[in-house]
C-alpha cells in the first residue's frame, strides 16, 4: 500500500514537472509571438517594423502602407524548398558570402526594448568585422558582386559582401563607425517609406554615409512590402516609390533589389527585371551565388555568435 502511495506521489510531481515546463515552452512562443504583432501599433514606439508607419516630404499624397509580420519572425519557420535556386548547366557561379544582419546595438539595448531577435550586439559586431580584416577577407558592394556574375569575372580572393536591411539608426550609431575604423565596405537595405521613423536613419545620415563612398544602398520596397504577393500596381509602386527616393538622396543608381520577409515570386522577379533591376538579394541560406538564380541570391544571417562558426 505504502508502495502504491509512493508510485502516485512520484507520478503526480512527474506530471507537474512535465505541465510546468510545457507552459513555459508555450509561453515563451507567446510572448514572442505577441513582440512582433501588428496588434501592437498603438504605441508610438517605433521599436519593431509593425509599429512604424513610413513618412514622407514630398507633396504627393500616398496610401498608407500595408506593413506585414517584421521578417525575422516570417524568416524562421520558412521551410526552403531545396531544388530553389539549384545551379544549371554552364552556370557561372562565385562562392561569396552575403552576411544578414538588422540592428547592431548595445545587448542591452536589445533586451530593453525587446529587439533581440535580429539584432547583434555592437562590440560582437566590431570583432566580427576585426576578424573580416585581420583574415584577409575584401568586403564587396552587392554590385560588385552583381556584376561579376553578369560578366563572368573574378573577385578578389575572400570577398564577402556585408548587408544590413531596413535602415535603422544604429547602422548610423554604431555599424557606420565600426566600418569606417575598418575601412570595410557595408550594404543597406533600405526601405524608403520607414525613413525618418523613430528608430531609423534619416536622410541626412544617409546622405553622409553614401558620400564616404563606404556604402551602398539597395531597394528594400517603400513600405516593406512582401512583394511575393499583391497586385501588379501594388508592387510596382512599391519598388518605383523607393527607387525615385534612394536615387534622389543618394545620387546612386538603384538597380538592386532586396525582398522584404525573403517574400519573392516569378511575378515579382518579371516586375523588377521589366524595371531594370539587374539583381537581388532573398533569404535563402547559402554561401554559392551563380547567374542563373542572380535575382534571388544567398544570404546567411548572422547573430551574436563568432564569424567563424558561420563557415567564415
Ligand atoms: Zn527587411
């Protein structure tokens, strides 16, 4: 009898352990969840994508944009297909690494305003791009490595293209500063509509940034539009809107495109051909970059860790 009582104690703290931990499990995807839903637009706070609604100067009256799910949250769980993006016969194909990165600040920062997932911590980053330099690595723009595919020439030795999407303020803060103590070349994401939100470059910084001659900007859509869906219009005002932008701030040709939440489709890819683009950027993993897929090139995200457990 005494036996049986311990068996059911025994039983009982097993499945209150079990409960227990399954409810924090839960909890934490939750809460998560809750961190990055357009739900949360009531705060003025522009901490995440969701919460940020795209301004502009000029007198043109335009439609409020759509904003979707912010992409490191879409990112994770896409699972990729492996036949996308499989080179074809005669190929030209370069092994150039596309690093991913979103914010760089503080660590601290990050936990503060419930940023962690996509942001990378400013000193990490600065031994991140140490070890770039001290490796023999050459940081590319993303045209250069564009044009060599198109042309079927060669890059340096360990070219590596740095890229940094959405144009947040700390790419300013920090990453600009970073970069030029290194003389390392950096690519931003821009998308055009976010600019001057709390939280994100302005203008003025982007200006500056393009005249050091340090950076290079692509399209990241007006609004941060998943330009896998949506009408013809839609997409096309999206990708015109922040082309006209960038190129009016910049003085820079943009020609390059990279898809907000990795979101791409054939239509798209038409549309942005049909405006010129010569090259994009999605979210499919993978260091091999070849012509034959030279609108949706590989990019690896990059986190916290050291450079080097990302195969660099
Ligand atoms: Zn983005």
């Amino acid at each position: 009898m005494i036996k049986r009582i311990q068996l059911l104690v025994v039983l009982l703290i097993f499945l209150f352990i079990f409960d227990f931990a399954k409810n924090i499990r839960e909890g934490g995807i939750i809460h998560k969840t809750l961190s990055y839903s357009a739900e949360q637009n009531s705060s003025s706070d522009c901490n995440s994508l969701s919460n940020c609604t795209p301004i502009f100067s000029s007198a043109l009256i335009l439609p409020t944009p759509t904003l979707g799910i912010p992409e490191n949250k879409i990112t994770e769980n896409v699972p990729v297909d492996e036949k996308i993006n499989a080179p074809v016969q005669n190929d030209y194909c370069l092994t150039v690494p596309v690093l991913t990165y979103h914010r760089i600040q503080p660590q601290s920062i990050a936990v503060e305003k419930n940023q962690t997932a996509g942001s990378v911590d400013n000193e990490i980053f600065d031994q991140q791009m140490a070890y770039l330099s001290s490796s023999g690595y050459s940081t590319i723009t993303a045209e250069e490595l564009i044009n060599a595919l198109r042309n079927h020439t060669g890059l340096p030795a360990k070219s590596v293209v740095i890229t940094l999407d959405d144009g947040y303020e700390n790419a300013y803060t920090y990453a600009y500063l970073i970069a030029q103590k290194y003389q390392i070349k950096l690519n931003l994401m821009i998308a055009t509509g976010l600019v001057g939100n709390q939280d994100f470059l302005i203008w003025d910084q982007i200006k500056e940034m393009r005249n050091s001659g340090l950076v290079y900007f692509t399209n990241h859509t007006w609004s941060h539009y998943a330009v896998g869906n949506g009408s013809y219009e839609k997409i096309q005002y999206e990708i015109q809107t922040a082309k006209g932008q960038l190129e009016q701030y910049t003085g820079q040709t943009i020609n390059i495109f990279t898809y907000p939440y990795g979101s791409f489709s054939p239509n798209a890819i038409q549309i942005l051909q049909q405006d010129g683009f010569i090259g994009g950027f999605s979210t499919i993993p993978g260091k091999v970059q070849c012509e034959s897929y030279i609108m949706t090139l590989h990019r690896t995200s990059i986190g916290n860790s050291p450079l080097s457990s990302y195969g660099l």
